[in-house]
C-alpha cells in the first residue's frame, strides 16, 4: 500500500446522483411497461391469429357439412325416396347405405363423433350406431340450431387457453371444434313431385389441436421476441446507469476527500501560524540559554564533575529543543525552493558522509545502487533537497536501529527527460498498516521522542519542487520510501 502526496489537485464537481436514481427507476419502470407492452401485443396478435384461424376452420367445416348435406340427399334420400318410399332410418339397410354415404364423404378427414338428430333431439343416426335412438344426448345447442339457419360452432377442450400458452406440449384433443349445422333436407327438385323430410341437425367435431399449437407457438414467439428485445435494452440502459453511478460515486468520493484535506490543511495552517508565532517567541531565550550552557560548560569542564553533567544535560536538551523549534517553523513557514542546478547523486553523497560514522558505529551497512556515482542535475534548491535526503535517511537509520541495511538508489525517471527518482529502503520493522495512511499527517510519529513533522517537512519540500513523495512497505519487509524530482 502506497500514500503519495497529492500535488495541486483540483476537485472535480461530482454530477447530480438523484438524476442517475431517477434513470434508474425510469429504467425499472420502462421494463415494466415493456413488459406489459410485450403481454398486451402478444396476447392482440394472438386472438387476431387464433380469430383468422377459427374463420378458416369453420369455413372448412360449414363447407364439409353442406357438402354432406348434398351428397346424404343426392345418394341416400332421393334413392331412398324413389326406391322405398318414406325414410325408415331404423330399418338396417337404409341405415347402412346413409352410414356408407357418410362416410364416404367424409374419408380422409379428420372428423370424429358424427351425429344427425331429428326435430325431437332424438338422435336419427350416428357413427357409434349404438347411440341411434337415444334422445338425451342432445344439448341446448342442438335445438338453438334447429331453430336458426347459422351453424353453431364451439370450441371444446379441458385445457384453458392460458395454461396451453404455458405447455410445452399438447397432446391430440386438446382442442376440438363442434359444429352444429342445422340439416333442413327438402326436395331439391321441383319437378321430381317429392318431398323429403327435414334430418334436422347435423352434429360433428374436429380436432384443431396442431392447428391452435401453431397459433401458441405463434404468439410465444412473439412474447419472447418482445420482452427479450426490450429486456435488452433495460439491461443496457442500467448498465451504463450503473456505470455512471460508479463514476459519479468515484468523482463525489475525490471530492469530498479533497474537501476534507483542504478543511485540514486550513486547521493545520491556522496552528501553525499559532505554533509559529510561539516558536519564534521562544527562539530566542532558547538561544541564549544554549550559548550560557555552553559558555558554563567550558568554563567548569574538568573541575566538578555534577556540574559539568548538569550543564552538559542542559545544553542537549537546549539543542533538541531547538532543533524541534526549527522543525515547526520549516513546516508552518515552508521556504520558497529556488531553482538552481542541483547534482542530487553529490548531495545524496554529502548525506551519506555525514551519517557515516554514526552508521559505523551501529553497524548499519549502506547499499549504494543505480546512478548515484553519475551526475544527475535537476533544478531546486540545494539546502531544502539536502534537509529532505537527510530527514529521509535518518529516519531509515533510526528505523534499523542495529546492525541493518539501508539501500540508497538513484535512477532517471522514465519517460521523463531530466526526471530523477531517489528511492531510501531499510530493513527495519517498517510502517505499521494502520498508519500507512495517515503517516504523512503532522505530528503523527512512530518515535518515543519525534515530532511528527519529519516526513511532513519533506513532503513540503519535495512537493516545493514539483515532486512526488509515496511511502509503502516491501514485500520482504521494512519501508520504502521514494521521491520523484521532475526536470525542468
């Protein structure tokens, strides 16, 4: 995990997330109207088909009844009415010629459950000749046709339409067409002098069950068709509503951290001018308390040993006060960076000789990599470049403690031109993960007896140069801190 500072973002004003919620809900509702749409259109197309439909199969079946009309009175009741005289359907042998007539006019066709009844419902021939006779078998729609000069048609089936629409199959039967055709027999010919009865009714039905399957599949199609389409688009509108959720939440996200950083920074400006003002008032009585310290010191060195290691106490900590002083007016009153030639491979080296001997002495090793034995210029200030490389390398050494390493490298920045990178790594126990992003904040230290305002100072310089500052922790352990000097 990395914390870089930030330079010179500017917030970025986040869209208006109610309007992405209002698309969305719009979006919600266009589904449900596309889908009510998809119901109502489907379910329109579908009766209009299913209409076209019984129109052609009760065409077809008025058709088949007047052709059995014709060809009952053209072979049996004429022949019969000439042969035999009246018409005895429960004498055998006409019943068989009228059966043979029927059902030779209706070979080949799916027609099942063919009935003729006479005007008093009885029931004056049928296929099943068991049924001839019987006069309960007649429903109300077979006087209503009786009585009209329209056929009756009817729709039979014990699978409801809705529940087809939903079957993955139907079976044969399912649906079947009844027709009652009123069979008003008369002499067909003047002339002949005779004069045949009125049949009555005829009665048979159809099975429509591949026919009205089509019909199914037909407005499934289109259902699916329909609603898929317009899931479709839904699906694509909230995605890209989605999308710009993320991107809004993202950009109000940056915003308001940028708020929160500006609020803190402001607070911070405001103690440190406080600060400031009161380490400016105490500089000099500081100073003058080191210099008498150190003024006393000499003067009783080597005569009372109680004294010298009170006044050598006090003049330490004059010193560490002072330089504490001088840390809070570097960070609430930052030094403009000038802008001259810089060698940053010369200073680093400057650095690392001042620390020498106290490295020595802890048995800390230094691994010198990249181009830090090349002259690398960049334009700053040489005095603020040196405090950041110091403030960063001391903070390595004290991080190691004894008997460590710290690698110091030095490389052009690629892409860059002029661009240096200067990356201080140790191995020491490196920054604890619940401060990693809060490291860079004033006054916040992982030391006994630091500041806190060590890494914030380098970052004022660093950032003072155009540069960036990211701290992470490496994978094999210890800290990692890099800083990156643009070129001119």
């Amino acid at each position: 995990m990395a914390v870089a500072v930030p330079l010179g973002k500017r917030a970025v004003p986040a869209g208006p997330g109610s309007g992405l919620g209002f698309a969305r809900s719009l979006a919600w509702v266009a589904l449900l109207l596309a889908l009510t749409l998809s119901i109502g259109l489907s379910t329109y197309i579908g009766m209009q088909a299913r209409r076209t439909l019984m129109n052609k199969q009760q065409e077809f079946a008025s058709f088949l009844a007047e052709n059995l009309d014709h060809q009952i009175y053209r072979r049996f009741t004429l022949p019969t009415l000439v042969g035999f005289g009246p018409i005895d359907l429960p004498s055998s042998f006409q019943y068989d010629v009228l059966d043979r007539v029927v059902k030779s006019t209706f070979l080949g066709l799916d027609v099942q459950d063919i009935r003729i009844y006479g005007h008093d419902s009885t029931v004056t021939y049928s296929t099943n000749k068991e049924e001839a006779g019987r006069r309960d078998m007649a429903s109300p729609l077979v006087e209503q046709a009786a009585a009209s000069v329209e056929p009756i048609f009817v729709v039979d089936g014990e699978t409801p339409y809705w529940k087809a629409f939903f079957s993955l199959d139907l079976p044969d039967d399912t649906f079947r067409l009844r027709t009652l055709f009123p069979f008003g027999m008369q002499n067909r010919s003047s002339s002949s002098g005779l004069e045949g009865p009125a049949l009555g009714v005829l009665e048979f039905t159809q099975d429509i069950t591949q026919d009205m399957k089509r019909s199914i599949r037909f407005q499934q199609v289109i259902f699916v068709v329909t609603l898929g389409s317009s899931s479709l688009l839904v699906a694509m509108l909230l995605l890209f509503i989605r999308r710009a959720e993320r991107a809004v939440a993202a950009r109000m996200a940056e915003e308001q951290r940028l708020i929160n950083e500006l609020h803190q920074s402001e607070k911070l400006a405001g103690m440190g001018r406080v600060v400031a003002g009161i380490a400016h008032e105490i500089r000099n009585p500081l100073g003058i308390i080191r210099s008498s310290s150190e003024l006393l010191l000499k003067r009783v060195e080597g005569k009372d040993a109680l004294t010298v290691r009170i006044l050598q106490a006090i003049y330490d900590e004059a010193c560490r006060l002072s330089r504490t002083v001088g840390d809070f007016l570097d960070y609430a009153r930052p030094r403009e960076a000038k802008k001259d030639a810089v060698d940053v491979a010369a200073v680093i080296t400057e650095v690392l000789a001042f620390f020498g001997p106290e490295l020595a002495e802890r048995d800390i090793g230094v691994v010198r990599s990249g181009l830090l034995d090349t002259p690398l210029v960049v334009p700053g200030d040489k005095d603020l470049i040196y405090r950041a490389f110091y403030n960063v390398i001391g903070n390595a050494a004290q991080a190691v403690g004894k008997s460590g390493v710290i690698t110091v490298g030095l490389e052009k920045l690629p892409g860059r031109p002029g661009g240096v990178a200067v990356t201080v790594r140790d191995n020491g126990p490196g920054i604890p993960p619940d401060m990693l992003d809060k490291i860079m904040d004033p006054f916040v230290t992982t030391k006994d007896d630091g500041t806190g305002l060590g890494l914030p100072i380098v970052g004022n310089i660093v950032t003072g140069h155009g540069g960036s500052l990211e701290l992470f922790n490496a994978e094999d352990g210890g800290a990692v801190v890099r800083i990156e000097l643009p070129s001119a």
